[in-house]
C-alpha cells in the first residue's frame, strides 16, 4: 500500500464496483432500493431540527452530486473520479429552530435556503457529514460547528457574496462552495 501503482489499482478496483452499483441503483424502478441509508449516528450539542425524517444539526455538512453535466464533470473528471460534486453547510436558527443551508452556487454566489429548497434542487445523491464529538476541538467548545454554520448564514444573509471562479481559496471576498461560505472564521 505505500507505492503508487499499489494505491492507484486498489483505488480503481473499489471505485469501479462501488460505481458499477451505484449505477444499477440509480437506472433502478423506482422503490426497489432504499432512498436513505442511514449511518452512525454522531452525538451533537448543536441546534438540530428534523428534516424528512433526519435530524440535521447546525454545523453538519452536506455532500451532494447535481444531476446537471457540469456535476458529472467535477465529480468524475479528475484522477481520481469521486461520487460528489458540491457541499454545503447547515445552519439551524436556536429560535425558530429552522434549517438554513448555506451554498455557493455559480449563477448567483453565496447564498442560504431552506432545506427543502435544497432538496428541491436535482440531487443523485446526499451525504451528510457532522464533526466528531471526541475531537479536541469540539470537546473544548460543543458550539463550534453551530457558530461556523452561525457565522457562514450572516455572511450569506448580510450581503452578496460572489462565486469564486479562479477558486482562490485565498481571497475571502469571493467564495466557491468548497469554501463553505465561513471562510474568515
């Protein structure tokens, strides 16, 4: 496992099958595979609300593939194809206890929707992703995530954030989604 080729041939070996399957699923009649696989699920002391029939904590992560071709493009046209294509970041309001998801979108930059507007949107697939509870830094302070989510849905609310064409993860003034919209925190 520590050369190259060793790596490269495991890696198109696994993605291949896993592709392979994913494919079959999705050509599928509707109904003959579940819509949700659910995994571990991380304790959080964030802000949470449920969201057809999941619980979404402020500060979870959203991993999505479009159904668009320029999702396809990111997604597989790289060394390394991958199933996604974008991400976001949930914000739970502690008040109302509604959920915001913040994103970068090409056409119109930073910008913060409701759940189901997200889920409105073509998606293959969602992956959602939430910190671990036994890292360090959320042992420290559990409200982490919740302010990044906190801070990114201000930024997105308060004024126009432009998308980041050159990705120039450098430059704060512009942000591409993989920036989250928190960058600055």
């Amino acid at each position: 496992m520590k050369s190259d080729a060793a790596r490269t041939t495991l890696y198109r070996l696994l993605y291949g099958s896993r592709s392979a399957v994913e494919e079959i699923m999705m050509q599928a009649p509707t109904g003959t595979f579940p819509a949700l696989t659910r995994g571990t699920d991380e304790p959080s002391g964030t802000p949470a609300v449920k969201v057809r029939n999941v619980i979404l904590h402020s500060g979870d992560i959203l991993i999505s593939r479009g159904g668009a071709p320029t999702s396809a493009l990111i997604a597989r046209g790289n060394d390394y194809p991958g199933n996604f294509s974008h991400i976001a970041l949930v914000y739970v309001d502690p008040a109302s206890k509604e959920a915001k998801i913040v994103e970068s979108h090409i056409e119109v930059g930073v910008v913060a929707s409701t759940a189901e507007q997200y889920l409105s949107d073509k998606k293959l697939r969602v992956m959602l992703l939430r910190p671990r509870a036994d890292l360090s830094q959320i042992q420290k302070d559990p409200m982490l995530p919740h302010r990044a989510a906190e801070y990114a849905y201000k930024r997105a609310t308060e004024g126009h954030v432009p998308y980041d064409f050159p990705m120039d993860y450098k430059d704060h003034s512009k942000l591409f989604c993989s920036e989250g919209g928190f960058r600055g925190v």
